[in-house]
C-alpha cells in the first residue's frame, strides 16, 4: 500500500534482524567509537591496496551481521549492497566470495537507503525471506578516485568532508525483530546548481529536504512524530542548509535533526564541516541508531542517506552536481 505518491507503506513490517559497523582507525578516535562493532588499527586492513582493504571491509561487515543474527550465508536469500568506486568493484568483489544471490546499488552516498528499501520491498512482496543491505567507503580510495592523487597531500577547503572508512551491513528478515521498516519515500534528484565537488553538503540538502517534505506530506505526520530525521552526510554546512529549506516550507526540524556525518568526526580530528561517503549512513545507523532503538530510547526514526551524483568526468566537464535522498522510517514495537 502507497502512502501519497513517493512513499511505500511496507505492510508486512520487514524486520531489523542484526546490523554490524567496521571502522577505520580516525573513525574510531571520535565520539561514535563506544558503538562500533570493530576497529582497524591501520587503514590497509592488512592489503596491499586500498581498494583491497574496502573490499575487506566490506565483507567483513556482511559476515559481521549474518553472524550477529545467529545465521550463516545460507540462510541469506539476497545481498544488496554497493559503494562508490567505479562500477561499484568493492560491493560485486565482495559478493564473488559470498555464495549469495546479488543485486549491486548505486546512488552515490545514499546508496545504503536504496538498498534498504529494495530489501524491505523484496521481503514485504513475499519474495524472500532475508536480505542484507550493506555499502562502504575508504577515504583513500575516494579520494584518488574523485580528487586528487593521494601523494599531493592537498589541503581540504573549508567547505569539505572526510570520507569515512568503514562499512555498515543491516541484516533484514521476514521476522525475529521488534525493529522494522515502516515505510520509505523513494527520493527525486535535485539539482541546485552546485558545481564544487568539495561543497556535497550544499549539493544534497536541497533533495534531502524535498524527500522529507514529501514523505511528511504523503503520511501527514509532523516533525515531531519521529524522535530523530537523520540524514547521512551533509556535514556541517549541508545541514544548515537543509534546515533552512526546510524552515521556507514552513517546517521546523532541528530539534529533532542529526546528521551521521556530523556525528561521527569532531573537532579534535581536524574534520570541521565532518564526514561523507557510502559508508557514513551504514556505520552511524548500524552502531549508534541501532543500539539506541534495540534499548528503547528511540522508537521512530527517519533515516535519509543523502548522495552527490557527480563522477570525476562530470566535473572534468563542468557539470553541476545533481543530488538524491531516500527516506527509510524504522520503528520499535514494545515487546
């Protein structure tokens, strides 16, 4: 059943079976650190490469959760997952080693709200019975591949995110959990003109404020009816934005707004306006949201990873930077 004409009302209340985060070492000095599952000591994560060390990453926090739920990969009818390299080489190099059904997502940065969305879809249909929804992300491989070369050691603007290191998985089932996906709002793609590719957070917070006006206005829910709309990595500055626009239309949400990418750096790690990246959204949800809806201090949250849909050519050409959010609302039956 549809609420309105963007969001999907999943009646069958596909379920949050487990979730599982792995971190890099600068993500784990910040202030998330007590709620991830692992930690690297070295970036590397013992490869000979970067790309190698996502790739790690990112089975390691399918295995993580598959393992959490007390299943083994058999038991997985479909793993979704994807990241931000090119044709999404970490997510299918992850699945040849897996033998699980695979559907590979893009969506830039918000690429984990679509996997959660054709998982629960998928489960809800009556189709499966249990899927994963992973993505990752690796500072060093990002940024070579959309920046610059790593050995220039080039200084970030002010307006500038840290990609994050690590990986995020949500094992979603048919049931076994008081955690479910409720319903989703499938996002639009904004453009707003942007053309900086180190200024994302301007770029995605215009979609990020469509997708969640939309979904308010499809469910005729209030700010309030959540107790946190999350976005995934508008940083700073993005953030402010979007509360902005949001505010023109009349809504005001920063009191009950966060922003995964603001949360998981701080001062003391020279990130100012915070961190992005595939991963950003599935580490925060997957360590800290998680944890506090499975203890019962959250019981409705609106989780909106945000994307910058931009490509090293794109830019090369002067393209603008076209962004899409997708909003995924979970909530917590008493038990």
């Amino acid at each position: 059943m549809n609420f309105g004409t963007q969001t999907i009302r999943f009646n069958n209340k596909p379920r949050v079976l487990s979730g599982y985060s792995i971190v890099g070492p600068k993500e784990s000095m910040g202030p998330l650190d007590p709620y991830f599952h692992k930690r690297l000591r070295k970036d590397d994560f013992g490869q000979r490469s970067y790309e190698k060390a996502e790739c790690k990453l990112h089975m390691s926090a399918i295995s993580g959760a598959i393992i959490a739920a007390g299943m083994t990969p058999q038991d997985i009818d479909v793993n979704i997952g994807g990241d931000l390299l090119n044709q999404i080489i970490t997510s299918s190099f992850s699945a040849r080693e897996l033998d699980i059904s695979f559907i590979g997502m893009y969506s830039a940065c918000s690429t984990f709200g679509q996997a959660l969305i054709v998982g629960a879809a998928l489960i809800d249909g009556g189709y499966i019975r249990t899927a994963t929804a992973s993505t990752s992300s690796h500072f060093s491989t990002a940024e070579r591949q959309y920046r610059y070369p790593l050995e220039l050691g080039t200084q970030m603007t002010p307006t500038a995110q840290w990609t994050v290191t690590g990986a995020g998985c949500s094992l979603l089932g048919k049931e076994g959990s008081n955690i479910f996906v409720e319903s989703a709002t499938i996002g639009k793609v904004v453009d707003f003109g942007i053309s900086d590719a180190n200024n994302m957070g301007a770029a995605m917070a215009p979609a990020a404020a469509k997708t969640v006006l939309k979904h308010l206005q499809d469910t005729s829910r209030s700010v309030d009816y959540y107790d946190h709309i999350v976005t995934g990595d508008l940083g700073i500055y993005g953030s402010r934005l979007f509360l902005k626009l949001l505010e023109s239309e009349g809504i005001k949400a920063g009191a009950v707004h966060l922003d995964c990418g603001a949360m998981i750096y701080d001062k003391k790690q020279r990130c100012p306006q915070g961190g992005s990246g595939a991963g950003c959204s599935s580490v925060v949800f997957n360590s800290y949201f998680l944890h506090h809806m499975r203890a019962g201090a959250i019981k409705r949250l609106l989780l909106v990873p945000t994307g910058a849909l931009l490509s090293k050519l794109s830019s090369l050409q002067g393209e603008t930077i076209p962004g899409i959010a997708n909003a995924v609302a979970f909530e917590r039956e008493d038990e």
